[in-house]
C-alpha cells in the first residue's frame, strides 16, 4: 500500500493535513463523486417528469395529422399567424426601446427605493395575466387614468386595437427582458466603462460603444423569452384588446375560439405554438448550458 492510500484520510483532510489522496477518498479515480439519485427522490421526479410531459405527448398522439395541412391552410389560420408575429415583434421592439435602459438603471445606478423598483418591475411575472388586462383598462381605456388624455389631447384610443395589443403583449414580456438584460450587466465588469470615460467617452458612449456589446449575448436572450412571452399572450390581449378576427385575434385566442367549436383546428394551432416553443429553447440552449458549467 502506498503513501496515498495510507496518509490522506478523511481526518487528515478535516483538520487541514495531507490531501494528497482526496481524490481517490471521494470517488475513485479522476476525483469524480459517484451520482446516485436515493428512491424517495427517484420517484416524485419521475412522476414530475411524467406530469409535465404527458400534456404534450397527448397533444401530438391526439394531433390531426392527416388533416394537419388542410386546418392549418385555412385563412383565419394565417390571419392569426400574422397578426400574431407582427403584434410579438413589435412588442418586443418596444420591450428593447424601454426596457435595456430600465435594466441599465436597475443594475447601475443606485437611488433610494431601488428594491421596490425592481420588485413592481418584476410584478407582472406574477400578476395573474387579465388582472394585468384590467390594469391596463384602467390605465388606458378610453376613461382611464392616462387613456382619457390620450383620446381628447391626440385622438388616440388603445383598447381593442392592433395597437392595444401591443401594448398588452409588451406589458406582461418586458420583465423578461429586463431580468435577463440587468442580470447580464451585474455581471458584466464596470470598469471597462470607467475606463471609456476616463479616455473622454461620455456615459452614454460609453454604454453604446463599450457595455451594449458586452452585454449583446443577454440581450439577446432576453429578447428571444420576451418575443415567446408576447406570442404566447392570451390573458391580458383579451381583456385589454378583446377578440376580433384580423384586428386583435392572436393564435393563442384563435386556439380558445376554435377550441369551442372546431378541436382539431385547436389542436392544430395549438402544435404551431409548441413548435414555436421548442424553437426558442433550441435557440436558448447554448446559453443555458455554457451557464450551468
């Protein structure tokens, strides 16, 4: 028996000795801890497993496949389609306009009050979808808060337009955005931009030309969950901006309508937006995986 089997134990190691032989202690060779998942964890993450997968197997053993072609061909298919692509690319539009300076301001400024900043920013992941749409009524309906000013000052009226929309479409997204952008920022090292500035770059030259490209991978990423977050709008669209077919009906009100009384044209819509979905983790899969190691 060698030295390193002999001297390095567990003791040793606790008590600040030898380590020499920590790798062999703790696994065997290369140092790796053998994984094993314990029964009573097993288990309840299988059936987790099954729970979450078992709604999306059902929806494509359960697709219309012959008929796919046809229902998705129709014109109120691509009438929703459209509008919904339009209404989630300018809401995200929208969401990088205001929403990488609120983040900018979150992550580098500091001003009294900022937790609770951060904290009502956050609020519409939690709020309950068409309490938002209600909100939003209230705010710019026709006789709401800042919607009465709108109407009688520019003649503009939001509610239950493409426009209201948008605006219901980027007001549940733009947190999205926001986390993932302010998140990016925190980690990014602020004194490249000290150093833009000492060379004579203003702040704001120093955030175009220095921080946005070093902060252009969580930017994008968070433009990526707010554009998916705005397609897949339903609550808050439907309140807000109601359900007419070619002005404000998105796929996700399409898939509830049709549900009523046409299934497999739900079911058909409804495997557009899983292939959306799929294709936005795909995009984002890089991201999460150079993040987890």
């Amino acid at each position: 028996m060698t030295a390193l089997d002999k001297s390095d134990s567990p003791a040793d190691t606790l008590t600040g000795g030898p380590r020499r032989g920590l790798g062999r202690w703790r696994g065997g060779a290369g140092g790796r801890v053998r994984r094993g998942a314990p029964l009573p964890l097993l288990l309840p993450a299988l059936v987790g497993l099954v729970f979450l997968l078992l709604p999306l197997v059902a929806l494509l053993v359960r697709a219309p496949w012959r008929s796919l072609p046809e229902q998705l061909g129709k014109p109120e298919v691509w009438q929703a389609l459209r509008l919904s692509l339009f209404s989630a690319t300018t809401a995200t539009a929208v969401c990088l306009v205001l929403g990488v300076p609120l983040a900018w301001l979150l992550a580098r400024t500091d001003f009294p009050g900022r937790g609770l900043v951060r904290a009502l920013v956050t609020l519409p992941l939690v709020l309950p979808p068409v309490v938002g749409g209600v909100a939003l009524l209230l705010a710019l309906g026709r006789n709401g808060v800042a919607g009465k000013l709108l109407d009688s000052w520019f003649g503009i009226t939001l509610p239950f337009t493409t426009a209201g929309v948008v605006v219901a479409e980027a007001f549940v997204a733009m947190p999205f955005l926001v986390i993932s952008v302010e998140g990016t920022l925190r980690a990014a090292d602020p004194r490249y931009e000290e150093a833009a500035m000492t060379l004579g770059a203003s702040r704001f030259t120093a955030f175009r030309r220095v921080t946005l490209p070093l902060i252009a991978p969580g930017i994008a990423a968070g433009s990526v969950l707010a554009w998916a977050r705005a397609l897949g709008e339903f609550g808050a669209t439907i309140t807000f901006a109601g359900n007419f077919p070619g002005r404000t009906q998105t796929m996700p009100l399409a898939v509830y309508l049709a549900l009523q009384s046409d299934p497999d044209a739900a079911i058909a819509l409804s495997l557009v937006l899983l292939a959306v979905s799929i294709a936005v983790l795909a995009g984002l899969r890089d991201r999460w995986m150079k993040a987890a190691s």
